[in-house]
C-alpha cells in the first residue's frame, strides 16, 4: 500500500498523504521534499507511478493529501498524469476528500471540467508565504495564486490555504486574502529547516490570528510557533 498515515506535522483534518505524481520544478530553496528526495538519491524532476493508482483508498471521512512530495499542478506535470490521477479520484466511491495543494491554481482552470465532474470530492489548496514577492522561488507570485484559488472559491469548490513557510507580509493584504480565499481550514508555520526568507514580527503573527479568531476561521498553528501557542493559550499540533 502507497498511501500513507499522515504525520503529525499535517494539518488535523489530513488523514493520509498519497503521491502518485512526485517532484516539482518551481525550486523553492526551502523545500524540504526536494531535500529529502536528494538525500534518498532520487531525482526531484517530476514524475509519475501509475502502479500508485491501483492503491485501495480508505473509508475514513478523512482527507487525503494527493502529492504531498511535489507539486500535482507544477509545469513540468504533464497533463496525461494529471488526468489519469483526477479519473482515479473520479472513481473513488469513499466518503474521503482529495486536497489538491499546488503553488500553480491557474492550472486548476485547464482540468476545470475535470475537476467541475467531482467538486463535492475535492479540497483545493495553494501556498501563501508572503503577500510579497518571492525571490526564493519560481512559483507564480503569490498574488496570482490567491486569484485564482479565490475564482475556484467563487466557483463552489472547497479550499485551503498553508501560510507555511510564512515570511514577512502585510497585515491587511494577508486579511484581504484570506477572506477572498475563505478557506475550510489554514496551517501557519515557520521555515523549518533552511534560512531564506524574512521571518516575520511575532507581533504580525499575532494580529493575523486574533483576525482569524475574530472571523472564525479555523487554523493550526505549527509546532515551531510553539511559543505563540503558549502566549496565545491555544493548542499545538
């Protein structure tokens, strides 16, 4: 079986991480899949395992995270891939739901219909680092990713939003988006492992989730905000 247990690093609400598809170029230096993938000797291009779609899919309510080590929608996918893992989550008849998290939403609108087809199976997601610009990455900007994530969201699809890694971001342009975006759930967590991007004021922090608490959105924070958690007397993960 390739599908695997969700750690306890993933948001509460993901049961299961499934990776029929597999690598990314959009090279975000942070990237911790693409470090890991390395130190295994595998090569981070994008790539495909159809033996992967004959998995059995649990019956747990729970989501599943499809391509938790790459990016599903990244250019380099090619869109036979794509196709062939949307036609499995098609075929899927469990009460799971299926988060789709790519750093590319513009690409949800080329399998639109595809995705249109299942709408009630799906969760889609994107990256919001920073209402800036991202010079660690070749990733669309974030200000196009929380547009077209926010057209699907006017669409009547499902969403969710990672602010992890978060770096420095204006206060109002992270509220404004998020309540465009107005995801089922957000994670919020800090570069772990490397040291490229502007950390943002605690103080920021804490104003974007006295925000999310006012507006009832729900969110995690990760476990390297512990000391928030603390401050904040709100539960880690």
């Amino acid at each position: 079986m390739t599908l695997n247990k969700a750690k306890g690093r993933m948001f509460k609400s993901v049961g299961w991480t499934w990776n029929p598809t597999g690598g990314c170029d959009h090279d975000c230096k942070y990237c911790y899949a693409r470090k890991l993938t390395k130190g295994w000797g595998q090569s981070f291009k994008p790539n495909f395992r159809e033996h992967f779609l004959k998995d059995k899919m649990p019956n747990d309510g729970s989501w599943i995270f499809v391509g938790s080590m790459g990016d599903l929608f990244c250019p380099g996918m090619k869109d036979e891939w794509i196709l062939k893992v949307l036609w499995r989550i098609h075929e899927e008849k469990g009460n799971n739901k299926f988060l789709l998290q790519t750093k590319n939403p513009h690409s949800f609108l080329a399998f639109y219909i595809e995705l249109e087809d299942m709408k009630n199976k799906l969760i889609l997601g994107t990256t919001i680092e920073t209402t800036y610009d991202t010079p660690w990455s070749k990733a669309p900007s974030t200000r196009e990713r929380k547009k077209w994530l926010a057209l699907m969201k006017e669409g009547g699809f499902k969403t969710f939003l990672s602010l992890e890694p978060l770096a420095d971001f204006n206060s109002v342009t992270m509220q404004k988006w998020v309540c465009e975006i107005e995801p089922e759930a957000i994670e919020i967590g800090l570069e772990n492992y490397t040291n490229y991007l502007p950390k943002p004021p605690e103080q920021k922090i804490i104003k974007l989730i006295e925000y999310l608490d006012e507006t009832g959105f729900e969110y995690l924070l990760k476990e390297n905000l512990s000391s928030l958690c603390a401050e904040l007397r709100r539960p880690e993960q």
